[in-house]
C-alpha cells in the first residue's frame, strides 16, 4: 500500500502528465535508437566485379562512406532512409533502404559516358554505337572561354581541329581547320549546320543557346554530306524547350582587355643611336654632328629628352560585356526555347567597338501521336566601327620617336619629326571609320511523321539570308586625305546573300531476334543560293560634311557590281548494322549534283564504308581483363568532294573595252585571261582512318588514338596557258595533296569523392601535308616531276612554304669576304649559307635557297578542372610547335626593319665595330642591308595559358529562399600568358593587323 501513496500525489497534484512524457521520451529515444541500425552490402559493376571507393550516402543528410577494395561497405541510417550510390563512369543507383539489412548493388557504365546521344549525319546515335570519327565539345567548356567568337570557343577542344585568329578585333572570327590543308585554290574551312541547316558561319549561332557540337573528322562520318565536307563538318544542336515549369536562365559577364607584345622597340635613346650609327656607315664610319642627323623637330627631342609613346597613345583598355537570358518551357504538346543575346566591346585601339543583339525561338508541337510539327527562328544584328588599324598599328610602332605630336593650336601635327615618310599615327585614329552593319536571318520548319513502327520521315525546309552594309570614309584631315590637297575618300558597300534548303529524310530501324540491328537512311535534298554584290569607291570628295553620303560631290565616282546563283541537288543513303553491339558494320554515299561545274561533270558520287569491333563487350574481356572497361577498334574509309568557292569558273571570262565612235562611247568585250572548262569537277579527298576507343579501370581513364591518311586528288588548280590561244590560264583538275596525321585524346578522373574532384585531359595532333603531283611534267627528263616554283609549290613539300635564302652570321672585320656581282658587302653585312661554295660566291638561287614549311610538327592542349564542394577551377593550357612565321617587321622598310634610321622598329642587337658580337646588320643610311630579308623567318612555336576560370556554386539552402534553381560566379580570364620567340602581339599574326587581346570578366550565371 506504501506504493500507491507516491501516485496518488501525483494524480492529486496534477503532475502526472510530466510522468507521462517523461515515460514517452524514454520510449521514443529507445525506439529511435533502435531503428538507427546498421546496414552492409557491395557494390559490383554489370559483370559481377567489385568496385572500390564507392560514394554511399543517405539522401537527405551529410551521412557518408565508401566501399573497401572488395566493394563492401556499412553504414547506420534509418529503416526508412534512401542510399544513393555514385561513381564516376557509372549511372547514380538509389536503394530504399526499408526492411533491408544487406544490399547487393549493381551500377552500370554511365549513361552519361557511353549512352551520351551524339549527333551524326541526318541522324543521332549512341556514343557507344558511333564507329567513325566524331569529336563532341560540350556546351559547357565552350561558354567558359571570355569570348563571343565560337570558333575560339573551340580552339583545343578536340584533336585534329586547328583553329588560328584571323583578327583580335570587336566582333572578329577565327578560321577552323580540321586535320590539314587540303586544296590549293578551293576552300579549306569546314561547313557549318545548325539544326540541318547549313549556315554561313559558326558565330551565326549564339554559343549559349548551342545543346551539343559535333565535329565530323574522317570521310565516314563526312561522306553523307558529300561534295562540301571534305574539309570536315560541325554540327549544331541548338536548346529546346522542355516540359514542366518554365525555368529562366541568364549567363552574362563584363570584363577589361588589354595587350600583351613579344618584342620591345627602340626607346627615344636608341633610336637616336640608332640614326647616328646609319649616318656613320654611309660618311666611311666617321660619326656626323646631330644637326647634320637629326631635322630640327627630332634634335629638340634628342636634347630636351622628350620622347613620344606612339602605342601608349594608340591603345587603350578595352571593356566587353556578353548578356544572354533564356526561358524554356513546355506541355506534353507544346514546347518552347526562346533566347536573347546581347555583346557589346569597346576595342583596345581607340574608336573601335562593336554591338550585337541576337534573338531566337525554337518550337515544337505534339500535334498526333504519329506527327510533329516544329519551327526554329534566329536573328541576328551587329554594327562595328574601326578606324583604319592596319595603318595605325604598323605607325604607331615604326613612326620615329622623336619630335611633337601637337601643333602649338592643340591640333595633330602631320609629320611630328618633319619627315615625309613617317605621318602621326593618331591622325588616322580619329580621322578614319568604317562602319559596318551586318543582319541574319535564319528560319527553319520541320515536320516529323511516325510512318509506321520504326519508320519515321522528316522534312526540313530553310531560308537563311545574310545582308551586309559597309560604309568607309578617310575625311580630308586622314593621312590620305592631306595626300590628297585636303580632299577625302571613301566606298559604301551592299551584299546579300539569300538560300534556301529542303531536305527529305526517311529512317527506318529493325531490330531481328534481339541482337540484330539495322538502320537505313535516306536523303533527298535541293539547296541553292543567290548573291548580289554592289560597291561605289568615291576619290576627291571636297567636303567632310556629310562623310561618305557626299560622294555624289566626289571627282571620281568607281561602281562595282556583282553577283551569282548557285544550286545542289542531292541524293544520300546510309545502311547500318550492328549485332549485339559488338560488330558494327555502315556503308554511305552521297550523290551531288551542282551548278558549280563544268557542262560535262555536273554530278559527283562519294561512298565510304566504315566498321568497328566492341571488344569489350565480348565475355572473354569482361571475364579475364576487368581492367578494360571500353575497347572499341574502328576503320573507315571514303570520298567526300570540295567545290570551288565561287561559281562561273567552268567558264571562260570576257573583259570590257570601251570604244569611241563617231564621238559616242559604245562597249564591247574581248576574251579574257581564263578559258572556258566543261569538265571542271570536284576535288576528291580519299581518306583511310583507324582509331581505337579505349576505358581503363572503371572509365576513370579514357582515350582514343587515330590515325588517318587522306589523298586528295583532282585539285583545282590555275594552268598557264599559251598566249598565242588568246587565253593566258584555265582552272582545272589536276594535281594531288597528301594528308596523314595521328591524333590522341585523353581524359582522366584523377579523384573523386563526395566534395573534390581533379579531372586532367590532354589532346595531340600531327599533321604532315606533302604535295604528291602538280601539273605531272618532267621537262627536265630527270625522271622527277618538275616543281612549280613560281608559284612556290614544290613535290613532297606541303602547300605553303617559303623558299629564301638563309643567314648564318654576320661577316667579321677582318674576314674574307667574297665579292658577289652586283653587290658589295663589308664587315656588319649579313653571311648567306652556301650549298657548295666550289661553284663561287654568288648566291645560286636553285641551291642555295632552303624550302621552309609554314605547317607546325604539332599542336596541342593540357585541360585539368578542379571541383571543390561549392568552388570550380578549370584552366587550358594551349600549345602550337614546329611553325615558323615571315616577320615583316624584322627587314621590311615599311614596317621599319631595314635599319635606316628613318622608321622605328623591332629592337634588334645590330652590329658595330664597337659590338662586333651583334647578331643584327650594321645601320646604314639610305639602302637596305644585303639580303636582309632572310632575317624575317621567326620560330613562332608558342605555349598559351588559353583560359582560366574560377566560380563558386551557392549552396541550395541560400537559392531556395530566393526561389533560385542555381547561382553561380565566376572570374575567368583568356588569352593570359603566352610564351614565343616570335616578336609580335600574336605568334599567329601579323603587327599590323588588330592585336589579339588578353581579357579577364566576372560573370554570373543564374537559373529561376
């Protein structure tokens, strides 16, 4: 009874709910203690072998582990938990984990990695079932790179592919090789389909709206496209809509640029020095006074020490900004992409910028079960002014330094040392401009029909149109202007292009007893174009009031105008076939017909067969070579065909005459230079190609070596014709080019954990370009096909080279120097290499001249990306080697290289008596050193620090509140450092053309 008093007290007193929940808080605590329980398992792959560090955690918390070296693992977590199982290489596995003490867990090769869908001709396949040479760049990696040039974007993104700067200005393009030069006079750039639309230019395609690139390397993969790909083809996906709620992304950035230069010119000391040293070669090695050296402007100069930056004054900080916003969204019915695109720079030479808006719409609507219905637009618009920079950067580095910049009213002084032949540099900066205004249009729909189970019909009709308008104008204060008695000068220019495409595509695929499966696709496609050039070059007009709109007061007014229409029509088939994804065999041909060529071969057929083994699909590797995870070995070979770039050349030309008669002028037309060709055909590139795709240890490393060699034959080439048939060329096909190449690529997840990965690639790429056969002459009788060298092409040498003598020194005082007709040389002149100095000094132009290829040995890239829980690193490292670049500027007179004394220049250790050791020629006045053109061969092999970004990816827990699907900020800078003997801005370019600019931006991307 003792007992009960305890408990009525507490009942009397009211306090037996705190009983209670003491009661209930023991039992849950017991309860949660229990259900905290332990659960173990191993991880194999879809072959039954264990997989070592695999991610386990449990959804929802920072709870984790990994597997042991025999795929085992445990982990506590609630009987109602979820595990998420990851690993590179591998799709993610989510187990419940309810009722389940031990788990046994299969991941497969990731879906991401071997099922990642790439894009083919007129088609799409697995990356695993791709069995000829098709390199994909994701959208990702391009869009990381500061520019708005997608051409750049792709520079050391895949092997094979060569990308050059064709100019560092606002708005400018870069030239895509893929795997060498192929043609002589005939195009060498790939084309371009967005879409399947074929587009005339890459940067016609906004880089953030791009939902995957492929390019198209060997004659297999090409061949479908017949008679324009044997340069290669890149193809463009552009983004879709997609279903669910619509999401918004912006990605934009701002950023400065600068300059970076490889070479120094002569300070106002130097140059100063540097004219003296001239004036004293030519008075018998006697120093002359300054006053009889230097006009009266430079001498106050060389005494006040006042001396003028001419690039300081040229350059600037340039600033560039890149804005792009897209929404996407979509029913089961209807989706849409839509986007816009705003670029705006200011260029690093002052006056130079440019802005360009582009907007796009892509729609697709569910209309039946068996049909599709889809329309793509994209517009485009840019303006661009520039001054004449050509000009300006060439003055801006050779103008003396000496002298005044302003006249004494503030004004540009003309000749700022009083010397005729070097102006102020800065006038043309602000006294020239050419504006330039671009539009393109592109619209496509498309129309996709289920005939019948597996058999499916496309049609895909264009109309892409390209206007251009150029206006130019050197005011009467321009350089050219005060040449002109104070008259300007000017052109105003129109082109347009416009060209429609209909394509007809049928795909049908049968899949017999499970392990046999066929794909067969056709194609009937017509395409054709027209193009209208119209220019009016304007001389002498009195007036800068109305700028190049008063040319119709200009004393002489030269109208230009041009055009052509071209069309292709053509008929293309491609059977495949594979057998359990181990064997996989494709035959291709494309038929093309085109208005380009001559009357007697207007069509062109190009096959390719192309076959590939999937060993490690075979169960003797799965079994005893777990090592391997991916072999796949492949051979292709095939025709694809190369066109001329303009149309009319099967036909002869005729040239105008005007004539007085009677006091009336009439026109008439003689022949031309060019005699007609009815059997202009195609070049023919021919390529063999084997490759082998490989995966080791999981996938974590993988790669792929090919090797290719392409004989392109038919060449279009220009013959000299007799002059006694009327006609002095005819462009026909003869001559063959050799290409061969290896190409290795390689990508490996070096670490992986739950908060750090480290993934390093590299990419390799040699070319070697030969000349087999020209004309097919042996004039000689020699037994060897003659080269052509005038026009410096040379059999088993590759298309472009130089062909020049080669210094080896500098003649000593004191040496024996031999005497050369024509040309007298003293101690400081430079010492030519002799291939047999038996047959006398004179220069032997057919032994001693050395050929020189301008082609690198190889080029390549070294990627490594870096992720830290929320923070990114990924930087590219860029190198070209083996090439060798013609520097003007290092014996040009024009580009001050001949060391007069009258130009600056490129700063050089030239020779004196007091510097014998000097590895330049002695200054001298009023000639140019002998042979100083030999010095212009520069070794222009360079390592670039292409690009590097850093970003920070906001948490989930931050974005959430904000109603964000994801932030992230970056800085990312391009173009940084760049290593090269080659003394100019760019070893790519020349020191005149735009510099090539090295830029750093922040940017912000983000998702709602």
């Amino acid at each position: 009874m003792k007992q009960n008093k305890p408990v009525k007290m507490f009942c009397r007193e009211g306090k037996y709910l705190k009983l209670v929940v003491l009661l209930l808080m023991c039992i849950l605590s017991t309860t949660a203690s229990a259900q905290e329980s332990s659960i173990t398992g191993k991880v194999v792959d879809n072959a039954g072998l264990p997989l070592p560090g695999v991610n386990v955690h449990v959804k929802g918390s920072t709870k984790g582990t990994q597997t042991d070296f025999d795929g085992n693992f445990t982990i506590s977590t609630a009987p109602k938990s979820t595990l998420v199982f990851s690993f590179i290489g591998m799709d993610e596995v989510s187990v419940e984990t309810e009722n389940k003490k031990n788990l046994k867990v299969v991941l497969k090769q990731s879906s991401q990695s071997l099922d990642e869908i790439i894009v083919v001709g007129y088609g799409t396949k697995k990356k695993s079932d791709v069995i000829s040479s098709v390199a994909s760049v994701k959208p990702g990696d391009m869009t990381k790179v500061a520019t708005s040039d997608v051409g750049e974007m792709l520079r050391g993104k895949a092997a094979g592919v060569q990308v050059s700067l064709n100019d560092g200005g606002p708005g400018s393009s870069s030239s895509i090789q893929i795997r060498g030069k192929k043609s002589i006079n005939g195009s060498n750039e790939p084309i371009v389909i967005a879409d399947g639309i074929v587009i005339g230019n890459i940067n016609d395609i906004n880089a953030n709206d791009i939902a995957s690139l492929e390019i198209l390397k060997d004659a297999a993969a090409q061949s479908i496209y017949g008679a324009r790909a044997s340069n290669g083809v890149i193809l463009i996906t552009t983004k879709r809509g997609k279903t669910g709620k619509a999401k918004i992304s912006y990605n934009g950035f701002s950023g400065v640029q600068t300059i970076n230069r490889n070479f120094d010119v002569y300070s106002g000391e130097e140059f100063a020095q540097l004219k003296r040293e001239a004036y004293r070669t030519s008075n018998g090695g006697v120093y002359r006074p300054d006053d009889q050296v230097f006009t009266p402007l430079e001498l106050e100069s060389v005494q006040s020490g006042k001396y003028i930056d001419w690039e300081k004054l040229v350059l600037r900080t340039g600033v560039t900004n890149n804005h792009s916003v897209s929404i996407s969204s979509g029913t089961e019915k209807t989706s849409i992409f839509s986007s816009i695109n705003y670029i705006n720079t200011s260029g690093v030479i002052a006056n130079s910028d440019y802005d360009k808006v582009a907007m796009r719409v892509n729609v697709d609507q569910r209309i039946t079960d068996w049909l599709k219905v889809g329309m793509n637009v994209s517009l485009q618009y840019s303006e661009s002014n520039r001054p004449n920079v050509g000009n300006i950067l060439n003055n801006a580095i050779n103008t003396s330094p000496l002298g005044q910049v302003y006249n004494p009213d503030g004004s540009f002084r003309y000749l700022p040392g009083g010397i005729q032949e070097t102006p102020n540099p800065l006038i043309d900066v602000y006294e020239t401009n050419t504006n330039e205004l671009n539009r393109n249009d592109i619209m496509n729909i498309f129309l996709d029909i289920n005939l019948a189970k597996g058999f499916t019909y496309k049609l895909n009709a264009s109309r892409r149109s390209w206007n251009y308008k150029a206006m130019s104008f050197n005011s009467s204060k321009s350089l050219s202007g005060i040449a002109n008695s104070g008259q300007g000068s000017g052109y105003i220019r129109f082109q347009d292009n416009v060209e429609y495409q209909l394509s007809n595509i049928l795909h049908y695929n049968l899949n017999v007893a499970e392990k046999n499966h066929f794909n067969v696709t056709g194609v009937y496609e017509i395409t054709s174009s027209e193009y209208n050039d119209f220019r009016n070059s304007a001389s002498r007009i009195p007036s800068d009031i109305l700028g190049i709109y008063g040319l119709e007061s200009a004393f002489l007014n030269t109208p230009e105008i041009g055009g052509n229409e071209r069309s292709l029509i053509s008929f293309a088939g491609k059977l495949e076939y594979d057998f359990d994804s181990k064997y996989y065999f494709t035959v291709s041909g494309r038929a093309d017909g085109s208005s380009v060529f001559g009357a007697n071969n207007k069509w062109g057929f190009f096959p390719a067969v192309n076959a590939a083994w999937n060993v490690s699909n075979e169960e003797f590797m799965r079994e005893h070579v777990p090592v391997i995870s991916n072999l796949k070995l492949r051979a292709s070979y095939g025709k694809v065909g190369n066109q001329p770039k303009d149309p009319y050349q099967s036909m002869a030309t005729a040239t105008q005459r005007d004539y007085i008669i009677n006091g009336v002028k009439v026109s008439g037309y003689v022949p031309g230079s060019q005699l007609s060709n009815p059997d202009l055909r195609w070049e023919t590139s021919t390529q063999l190609n084997l490759a082998a795709d490989f995966g080791l240890f999981k996938n974590r490393l993988n790669g792929t070596v090919e090797v290719y060699n392409t004989d392109t034959s038919d060449l279009l080439i220009y013959e000299t014709l007799n002059a006694n048939t009327g006609y002095t060329t005819k462009l026909s096909n003869i001559g063959k080019v050799n290409n061969k190449g290896l190409e290795v690529t390689l990508n490996g997840d070096v670490i992986k954990t739950k908060d750090f990965r480290l993934n390093l690639g590299a990419t390799f790429t040699k070319n070697k370009n030969s000349i087999v056969s020209i004309y097919g002459k042996d004039a000689d009788g020699d037994g060897r096909e003659d080269d052509a060298v005038g026009n410096l092409w040379f059999i088993g040498k590759p298309i472009d080279v130089y062909y020049r003598y080669k210094a080896v020194g500098i003649y000593q005082e004191g040496e024996n120097i031999p005497l050369v007709t024509g040309t007298t040389l003293y101690p400081g002149d430079i010492k030519l290499w002799d291939a047999d100095p038996s047959n006398g000094a004179n220069p032997n132009p057919d032994q001693d001249r050395v050929i020189t290829s301008k082609m690198p040995d190889w080029f390549g890239t070294f990627s490594v990306a870096l992720e830290y829980k929320q923070f990114d690193f990924s930087a590219d490292i860029y190198t070209v080697q083996g090439v060798t670049r013609d520097n003007l500027f290092l014996y040009d007179y024009v580009r001050g290289g001949s060391l007069r004394g009258v130009k600056n220049g490129i700063k050089q250790d030239y020779w004196t008596p007091e510097n014998p050791g000097g590895n330049w020629p002695r200054p001298r006045d009023g000639n140019d050193p002998p042979y100083i053109n030999t010095l212009g061969l520069q070794d222009a092999s360079y390592i670039r620090l292409q690009n590097v970004s850093v970003g920070f990816k906001f948490p989930e827990s931050t974005l959430k509140p904000l109603g964000l699907s994801n932030m992230r900020l970056y800085v990312t800078g391009s173009n940084l450092v760049t290593l090269t003997d080659y003394q100019s801005y760019s070893p790519e370019k020349e020191i005149y053309d735009y510099p090539e600019p090295v830029t750093c931006v922040i940017g912000l991307q983000v998702g709602f």
